[in-house]
C-alpha cells in the first residue's frame, strides 16, 4: 500500500536530545509543510524505521505518542493516518503583489533612541575555542546537574503545579523571597523584609527597572570610568545626564563627585573590570557624602560569592542607615548565566514602584524556574556548589598569576577577596587587534575599549576570565597571548 506522505519526506534534524524527540520533530514538520491533510497516510513504521535507517520499535512508540497528542490516527486495518484534530494546521495563503510605495517605512515608526555604543560582544561558538579566557561563562564541568535535576523534579511536581501554574499578579515565589530574606542578604551584612525585595530576571532587570524610576534629565547621574558599559547604555537611553568618574585602586573616590550628583551607580565591592574593592572608610564617605547632597546610590553587588582568598567586605547597603541605596544582587553568575534570577533590594514604597513597573513589562519571572533555585538554594546544593567553585577559581587564579609573573603582561587589576577574571596590559599594543589577532591562536580575551566611554587609544588593557578554561590549558594560553602581544609591540 502507497503512504501518502512519503519515506523521503520525513527526515531527522538534530533539533532534540533524543533519538525519539527528533523523529516525532521530523514527522510534525512533515506534516505541516506537505499541509496533509486529514486521513492522509504515514509509512508503515517497518517502512519507515528502514528508511531512517533505526528500530522499528523507535518508530512504533514516536507513532504511539502522536497519535496520544492528536497528530495522528490509528485507522483499522489501514495503518497510520493524520489525524482529523492535527493542531496548528498551516493556512495556504496567495501571496499578495507588495509595490515599493507599499513597503512599510520602519525607521519613522521606531523611537529615536540610539542603539546601545558600548556592547560586550562575545562569540556564540567560545565553546570551540581551546583558550576561552571569558567572563561570565562558568564551567559546566562544576555544576551539580544530578541536584538541579532532582530540584526540577520537586518543582514540576504535582504538589506544587498548581501553585506555580496561577499567574501571580506581580508576586513572586514565597520560599524563593524568604531563603533570600533570610541567608542571602545576612550573609551581606544587612536584613529586609519580604516587601523590600523584588525577583528579576537577572541583575541587568534590576538595573533597567531602577533606572527607568530614578533617572531623570534633570539628575545627574555618575557611574565609573572604566565601568560596566550598561551602566552607561542604561542611563543613555533614560536621556540621563551622566559623569564618568576614573577608579583608583580602591574605586571610585567620593571626593570627586560633583555637588549636584543625584545617582551613582557603582560596583563597590567588585569593581567591574579591575576587581577594586572599596574600603570600609571610603564606603561610609561615599554614603556621607550621597547624605550631603541627597543622592540614591544603586549598587550592584554581582560577584561576592567568588571570594576565596580573603572575607567578602560587607555590603554596602550593610552599612546604609538612611535608604538611600537600591541594591541588586544575583544568582545568574554563581549558578549559570542562562538561569536570569537576581533580585534587587530597597525601600518598599520604592520596591512596590518597580513591582508595578515590572508587571507592566512581563508579570514576573518564570514561577517555576523561582521555584527550582528556591529549591537549590533551600536544600544546600547552592553552597556546595559555592565551595566548589571556590576551591576550583583559587587553583585557576594561582596557576594564571605564576603564569603571567613569567611574560611582558602586567595585571592592572584584580580582586583581593578572590574574583574569576584579572585586569591585564600589554604596553605597545591595542588589546582590539590583540584579540583578533589571537583567535587565529583559538585564544579568546575580551579587549579593554568597550568599559570605557572615552578609551584611550591605543588601548593595551583587556579582561581575562578564568572560569571557563581548565587549568591545565591556562598556562599555554597565557604563553600565546604574550609571544603575540610581544610580537605587536615590536611591529609596531
């Protein structure tokens, strides 16, 4: 008997982890692309398995599964069959003649505001480089996948489906909101209530949402020079008027802000690029000072939980008797950066503010993925994994200083407490040319031009990240970068 779809039409995409999930892909496509309709007829799945070149019973379950779902039908004696209730059936529509005057012109629809100037870039393939000295990227070899699958489990259960399938109007998930009350922001240095803290979805969530209620074009803000480059990018779209004050080897220095500064934006506690740690006494002149003159300080606190050769310095916010600080934190760098769940701390008529706001934008983080780090968290996976990390960043960060005391490199910058990155130089070069001539090499560094908003030029210092690269493999890749840094310097 002739199959109305055939064999040939059906073909397997590496678009599933697993062999049945890419068969049942390959046989949906198929479907909608031929617009089969009704009763139309499958291979045989002795036909088919020969076809595709797998067991027969691999196409008899992904026919089983099909046909639970509503694609297909089993027929009498007729075998498979489309099914009369195939959901998302395509619509055949004649294309329309467009003319030119017809075209829509975009540009006058869209706001004027101006794309972002200063975007870390990092290449989707870093994987496939044999020295990705990156930040932000942990190794996934250092993750409990076994806990974060078991705590999924516990999620996606029936005991809690119920609660995290409800919209929540703007809430998020209580056991989540109370591990961060109740360890998170003590091991900080400070306590809040439940209703001065909100979840986002990562620290950059935070960062918008503070911005977009406290800047404003007659406020002037002041964030570091170098610094995070969305700080810059943040405030330039809220049309912010904004200071960028250079870092010193204790960051940013209060003394030097201007008289009417009403937000600063800082990484106290881990300076982003150098790893600066601000000291206890120029904290409190910072918040003396933001006192003085009235101003809000947004903090972000991103990295602490990388501190292995020394304590953490307490917060900020720790030492904030006033209010006068917004303090964001997260759990994308500790965990992994595709999770996006930080939280952001502060008074609670501001909080209630930026819950609004938030509700406007996307309700509130995915409840289950709260739920599943709430878990994490609650169980002890996430300070196992801290450990861990730790004691993995350390060994990496002294193979990576013995390496480069051996090379023309010179470290600008690193964090005392511990950090995944250092702040590195290579006079007589620009760290731009640097990078790209070094990924003919399969060594990728993250030139230093983009945390500025006026990079020197040329400019010789880049970020060097050391989660992602193993430890037998750092000191190769240091040798790289310095014989080419050398080799630039000298041709130039």
């Amino acid at each position: 008997m002739k199959s109305d779809i055939p064999v040939d039409a059906i073909f397997l995409r590496q678009d599933a982890p697993t062999l049945q999930g890419q068969l049942a892909a390959a046989i949906v496509r198929a479907i909608l692309e031929t617009r089969a309709h009704p009763g139309t007829r499958l291979p045989s799945s002795r036909k088919l398995a020969q076809g595709l070149g797998i067991s027969r019973m691999t196409v008899t379950l992904v026919y089983q599964d099909l046909v639970s779902q509503g694609y297909l039908a089993a027929l009498p004696r007729s075998g498979i069959a489309v099914a009369a209730t195939v959901p998302h059936r395509r619509v055949n529509v004649e294309p329309q003649p467009v003319t030119k005057a017809q075209t829509m012109q975009w540009s006058r629809w869209l706001s004027d505001h101006d794309l972002p100037k200063r975007v870390i870039r990092k290449p989707s393939n870093w994987r496939e480089y044999r020295y990705p000295f990156i930040f932000g990227q942990p190794d996934p070899a250092l993750f409990d996948h076994i806990a974060w699958r078991d705590c999924a489990r516990r999620a996606l259960g029936t005991r809690d489906f119920s609660d995290l399938a409800a919209d929540r109007y703007g809430a998020d998930d209580p056991l989540l909101i109370d591990y961060i009350c109740s360890n998170t922001l003590p091991r900080r240095g400070f306590h809040a209530r439940q209703d001065e803290v909100l979840v986002t979805l990562g620290a950059q969530n935070a960062l918008f949402l503070a911005t977009e209620l406290l800047a404003r074009g007659d406020r002037l803000a002041v964030t570091e020079e170098p610094g995070y480059p969305d700080f810059a990018e943040t405030l330039r779209r809220a049309r912010s008027p904004t200071t960028f004050l250079p870092v010193d080897s204790m960051g940013l220095d209060p003394a030097m802000l201007p008289s009417n500064s009403r937000l600063i934006i800082i990484t106290p506690s881990h300076h982003i690029p150098t790893g600066a740690t601000m000291p206890l006494a120029r904290r409190r002149a910072l918040l003396q000072r933001a006192d003085d003159m009235d101003a809000l300080i947004i903090e972000d606190d991103y990295d602490f939980e990388m501190s292995y050769l020394a304590p953490p310095a307490p917060a900020l916010k720790s030492l904030d008797a006033t209010g006068r600080v917004i303090y964001i934190g997260s759990f994308s760098k500790s965990l992994f950066p595709g999770l996006r769940i930080g939280y952001m701390v502060g008074p609670a008529p501001f909080i209630a503010r930026a819950r609004a706001l938030r509700a406007i934008m996307l309700r509130h983080p995915p409840s289950h993925l709260q739920r599943i780090t709430a878990y994490f968290l609650a169980l002890g996976h996430y300070d196992a994994h801290i450990v861990r990390l730790r004691q993995t960043l350390k060994e990496r960060r002294r193979i990576l200083e013995e390496a480069i005391s051996r090379t023309s490199l010179r470290i600008e910058g690193a964090a005392a407490q511990g950090g995944s990155s250092v702040w590195l130089s290579a006079q007589g070069t620009d760290s731009a040319e640097l990078a790209a001539r070094l990924t003919d090499k399969s060594v990728l560094i993250e030139p230093g031009a983009v945390f500025f908003e006026a990079p020197p030029s040329p400019c010789p210092v880049f970020r060097l990240g050391y989660a992602s690269i193993t430890a037998e493999l750092i000191p190769e890749g240091i040798d790289l970068i310095d014989r080419m840094a050398q080799d630039l310097a000298q041709a130039g």
